[in-house]
C-alpha cells in the first residue's frame, strides 16, 4: 500500500482517511477538491487540473481523496490500492449535514479561502448545496464503483469496499 485513491460519495469520509493513512504509511495527502477549487470555488480548468494532480502524483507515496472523472485515469491508474467507502446513504448525509453545519458556525475554512455559507446548506439545488448534492449523487458513485469492480478498470488494484465505520476502523487498524 503505497499509492493509494480514496473514492465514495460527499461526507463518506475520504479526506479525514485520507489523512490518517497517509500518516501510518508516510504518506504525502492529496485533497483532489483543494486542487480543483479556486478562490470562490471558482473551477480550475481541466488542463490545468490534470497538470496539478499529475504533478501531486510525482512521488513514491501518495494517499488520494476525490472522485474527479476527468484525473480518474491518472489516479485510479497509478494507483497499487482503491478503498471504495460504501456507506449507506442515511450515515453519509448525516455525517455531511454535522460536517457542514459545523464549518458554517466555525467559519471553517475547507480550501483556498473557501467557507461553507448559510445560504448554500438552504438551497434545494445540488450545484450549491452539498447536502442535496450527497443525497442525489449516491446511487450514481454506488453504480459507477461496482461497475469498475466488475471491469479491467481497477483489476490493477487492491480493491478495499469499505461498508461501514467499523471496516474502515478495521482497515487503519491493520495498516
């Protein structure tokens, strides 16, 4: 285990193990969000996003968190291990609902200057709502991840599909 995707719907807690494992196989930690955010969340462009992961993969170890379909190949295809977090949808969006409302009270910054607001936890549309966003786009990560299961895609890989808390305590545990 020495580079390592970490993939799964919002608030299924790729970042936060992301950074735990990183640390328990020295790893460098690669935010895939911290590099396609700008100022604003503004979007990098995909040329240049590209260019900033490539370049955060130029190392021996690296732990990644992030589900971006245009670095999927760069990712997915360096990596020697991909831990899917599968969690039911009724935990990830309680987790992301907790985690947002803290970082809106907390003024928490998450990147490049950027807070979760008020307004964006109100709105209905998952453009601008994180919430909404989890709850809509579960069943596309659930059905995209286990057709690469079942596809060369990730034969390449150690897969690890994670279902609850208690695996992925499990699997840090046995690092």
């Amino acid at each position: 285990m020495r580079r390592v995707a970490i993939v799964g719907g919002s608030g299924s807690g790729k970042s936060t193990l992301a950074a735990l494992l990183a640390e328990k196989i020295d790893a460098t930690s690669i935010e895939l969000d911290e590099l396609f955010h700008g100022e604003n969340r503004a979007p990098t462009p995909t040329p240049e996003f590209r260019r900033r992961v490539a370049e955060s993969l130029d190392t021996d170890r690296w732990v990644v968190a992030g589900n971006y379909s245009v670095v999927m190949d760069l990712v997915h295809g360096g990596a020697d291990t991909i831990i899917w977090l599968d969690l039911p949808r009724w935990l990830v969006t309680s987790s992301i609902i907790r985690r947002s409302l803290r970082r809106v009270i907390q003024r928490e910054e998450m990147w490049n200057g950027n807070r979760e607001r008020w307004r964006n936890l109100v709105s209905r549309d998952p453009e601008v709502n994180i919430i909404v966003w989890a709850w809509t786009h579960h069943a596309a990560h659930t059905k995209r991840y286990e057709g690469f299961l079942t596809s060369p895609f990730w034969a390449h890989a150690d897969v690890r599909r994670l279902r609850s808390r208690h695996e992925v305590a499990q699997l840090l545990a046995s690092v």
